[in-house]
C-alpha cells in the first residue's frame, strides 16, 4: 500500500480493492475541492493531518448537535477518507494474527469502518489530542470483536500448569505465537 502524503489525499481519497487486496487510492472530486479550499490562504502550522483530523471531528461535533445534516455528513466524509490507512492496516493485521479466518482483508475493513459512528460518539477532544490513535485502537478492538461475535474467533485463557521447579525459584511466564495464547514454560530443573 503507498502511503499518502498530501493533506488533500489524506482527506478525500479512498481505498479501492481488487480480489481482496489493496489496489489504487480514489479520489472524490467534491471532497478533494473542499479540502484545497480549506487548504488555501492556511498558514503552515494548520497543514498537518492530525490538525484537520481535529478540526473535522469539531465540524461533525457541533454540526450533529445543531442538527445540520449537511455539515454533519461532509465531516463525516472527510474523517471517513483519514482513517482510510488506519482501518487498512487492523484490517490487515487482523486477517495475519488469525490464520484460519476466512475473511479477506477487504472484509476487515468494512467492518473496522462499519464502527465509524461509534469512534465519533466516543472521542473526547478534552481527554484525547490525537483523533487518529484513538480510532486505530478503536478499529482493531471492533473488528476483533465483531469477529468474536461471529465466532471467527475464539479468545481463550491458557491453563498454566501448577508445577513448580525442584530449586523452587517461580517460572517466567510469557507468551508466545502469534496470538498470544500459546505460552512458554521453561523446563524443570533436574538434581
């Protein structure tokens, strides 16, 4: 995936995918001319993603609450177009950690952006700065669970083993795998 670095992508292209793979970003020609018109006559602190992320959310935010259905929308288009890469990328470690899925990336990532309503209900701008890292814990938290609600996936807690080495020091648990549910348990010290 090419990562975009223009201010204007970032906020007016999506990802489009072909046979459940990532192949080229689209652009919306109405998102991308209200983006430069935004852009045009800012100074160059407020050309930064995370800056426009924020200012977006506010747009959606107060919008919503004064009912203005258009403003509402068009916000939500342009956070919709940011968290592309991120709901990418959960949808692709997503489809990684779990090897017998039978999802392909592309699902993932409707569903991390099927979640979007409840990202923008749950930031808060007072306890949170950056409304990109808090939707990508978000994204893959919900695809993870929604995954889990279709029985994709199953979480288990490993059962450790009660037994305990003849010097009688403690074992060091720690996880291994790629999921995290397989664990190591150091071998018993013989006399």
């Amino acid at each position: 995936m090419r990562l975009r670095q223009n201010i204007v992508a970032i906020f007016s292209t999506f990802v489009q995918f072909e046979a459940g793979e990532f192949s080229h970003w689209s652009s919306d020609p109405k998102l991308r001319r209200r983006m430069e018109k935004c852009l045009a006559g800012q100074s160059l602190k407020e050309r930064s993603h995370s800056f426009w992320g924020l200012y977006w959310y506010k747009v959606w935010q107060v919008s919503s609450q004064s009912q203005q259905k258009p403003q509402t929308m068009q916000a939500k288009y342009h956070l919709t177009a940011y968290l592309q890469e991120p709901s990418y990328w959960a949808a692709k470690k997503a489809t990684t950690d779990f090897c017998h899925l039978k999802y392909e990336v592309s699902d993932c990532f409707q569903i991390a952006l099927s979640s979007l309503d409840s990202i923008l209900q749950g930031f808060d701008t007072l306890q949170k700065s950056n409304f990109k890292s808090y939707a990508t814990v978000i994204l893959s938290n919900y695809i993870r669970e929604i995954l889990r609600q279709r029985q994709e996936i199953v979480f288990t807690q490993p059962q450790r083993p009660k037994a305990r080495p003849l010097d009688g020091r403690a074992f060091m648990w720690r996880p291994v795998g790629r999921n995290r549910n397989l664990w190591f348990i150091p071998p018993m010290l013989k006399i």
